[in-house]
C-alpha cells in the first residue's frame, strides 16, 4: 500500500480529533443548539454552488427518497455532533474521544441485528473487553460510581452520540439511494439543517461574534466538508474496513490535543478505560472470523 493511501484516513481523524477540543471550547462561548445549526448552515452555504446544479438534476430520486436521507441526516450529523456539544459541557476532550472510538465496534454490534450479519468471535470478545474498558472510564476508575449511577451527564450523551453515528453507518450500508456520494451528502446536510431549525430558534440564539465565528469555521469547514472528502477517498483508496481502523487513533489524537490545547490530564482511569476500549474495537476488527454461517435468507437486502 503507498504511504500517501495513508495521509487521508489520518488527515480526517485527526480534524475529528481536534473538533473535540473545538467541542469543549464551545462551553460558554456559544450555545450547544446554535453552533449545530450554524456549522452545517455555513457548510451548505459553502457545498450549494458546486452541487446545487447536480442535486436539481436528481431531484426526483431526492423527493423520492427524502424520508432516508432526513433519517441519514439526523442520525449522521443532526444528532451524532449535536449530542457532543451538549456532551462537552460534562465532560472532557479526552473522554469524547475514547468513547467516539467506539463507533466502529458499535457499528459491527449494529450490522449484527440490523443487517443480520453473522457476528464475529472478534466482535464478541472485543465487545466485552470494550464495554469493560467503557465502564471504567464512565465511573472514572471506580466501579461504586456505576453503582450509585454517577456517571456524567457529558459521557452517557457521547455514548448515545457514538450509537447514533453507528446507526448512520449501518443505514447507508443498508439503503441504496442512487445518487452520488457528494449530492448523497448534500441533500443530508440540507436536512440536517432543517432538523436542527426548531432547536436553534427556540434555544438560546447566540450572536456570532470574534469569540466564536472561528469555532463554527473549524466545524462547518474541515470538520464538515474537508473531511468528508478526505473520508470518502479513504475509502476508495484502501477501503472502508482498512479505513474505519484508523478510527482507533482519535483517543490519542483527543488526548494530545487536549493537553495541548486544554491543559487536560491523563488519570490512570483514562490510560486503563482507553486502552482496554481500544483492545476491544481492534480485536472486534482484525478477528472477523464468523461465530456461524450467515443464513440463506439474509443475502439480497432490498433497499
């Protein structure tokens, strides 16, 4: 494999990385509700002079399929980035990072009872040894705060924001829509924007100002469009599963740049909850040997 097929997987991990700290600097500057709205606006606003002209001409597939794609842009962008803002005002860059890590396991997990693909001894072992390393991070290394269900509000959100950007996997695996990946997500990012309209004028409407414009730059631009790009070229290049693996770097990625950027820490609970979540997502990916034969009548999914 050239090293260059490299660059685009790491180039987007590590702007997914850095938009956990953008995520974190958000608290107090503007609100959860408004940079949602405001980072997938500006990215429409950048994206409709090259694709408007395209989206037109598959106008009748869009309106046809226009349940899906409000589906795709709620789960991939609507919720999966608007749960992490709110999840950043209870938690820490590095916490959002391990747990976004999760996502690739989560989607084998959801392939499993969605897809009906036969799951793996990798996927099974590595989901236990993860949802262990998880749970230790949750009760911040001690398990009596499981008990007494002291887990911050900001992780159990990244938990349910990392589920749901699963889900967006598996369902666009799932459906086959006939339009081109870039038209594919424009019309979710027009979506998304609608979704997201109701929450930013009834929340707190903050005023975009010198404090925090180059927040919703950060978010609407690399975070949106360039690495959308870059992803979608990772995976023509080396593939979706070889791709997906590179996931597994946004923990170390989150953490570095937290204590660069943050002055956040390492406690012991991170090193053991992080490493014990990215033993099991490795292994879920690498041991993909089925459990069992997938049966006859799960093969042809009609879309």
């Amino acid at each position: 494999m050239p090293l260059l097929y490299l660059l685009p997987p790491l180039g987007t991990v590590l702007i997914w990385s850095g938009n956990m700290t953008i995520n974190q600097l958000s608290v107090g500057a503007i609100a959860p509700s408004s940079i949602a709205f405001l980072r997938w606006l500006l990215a429409l606003l950048v994206l409709t002079p090259f694709l408007l002209p395209a989206a037109w001409k598959a106008r009748a597939t869009i309106r046809r399929e226009w349940p899906r794609l409000a589906v795709l842009g709620a789960l991939g962008m609507g919720l999966w980035q608007g749960l992490a803002y709110m999840a950043a005002e209870t938690t820490s860059a590095t916490n959002m990072g391990i747990l976004a890590a999760m996502v690739p396991l989560l989607t084998v997990l959801l392939s499993a009872l969605i897809l009906r693909e036969p799951p793996s001894l990798g996927g099974v072992i590595g989901g236990v040894i993860a949802l262990f390393g998880v749970l230790v991070l949750l009760g911040q290394g001690d398990p009596r705060g499981l008990l007494a269900l002291e887990v911050a509000k900001g992780d159990a959100l990244m938990v349910v924001a990392a589920t749901c950007y699963a889900g967006y996997g598996v369902m666009l695996r799932r459906w086959s829509l006939g339009l081109s990946p870039w038209v594919l997500l424009y019309a979710q990012v027009g979506f998304a924007v609608l979704l997201l309209l109701p929450g930013y004028l009834l929340g707190p409407m903050t005023p975009v100002d010198g404090g925090n414009v180059w927040l919703i730059l950060y978010a609407g631009i690399p975070a949106s469009i360039i690495t959308t790009f870059l992803w979608m070229r990772a995976i023509g290049q080396i593939g979706a599963s070889k791709a997906s693996i590179f996931i597994n770097l946004m923990p170390l990625f989150s953490a570095l740049i937290a204590m660069a950027f943050l002055g956040e820490r390492l406690g012991a609970h991170h090193l053991l909850g992080g490493g014990l979540t990215l033993a099991g997502v490795l292994m879920a990916q690498t041991l993909t040997r089925p459990l069992r034969a997938a049966p006859e009548t799960t093969q042809g999914y009609r879309s």
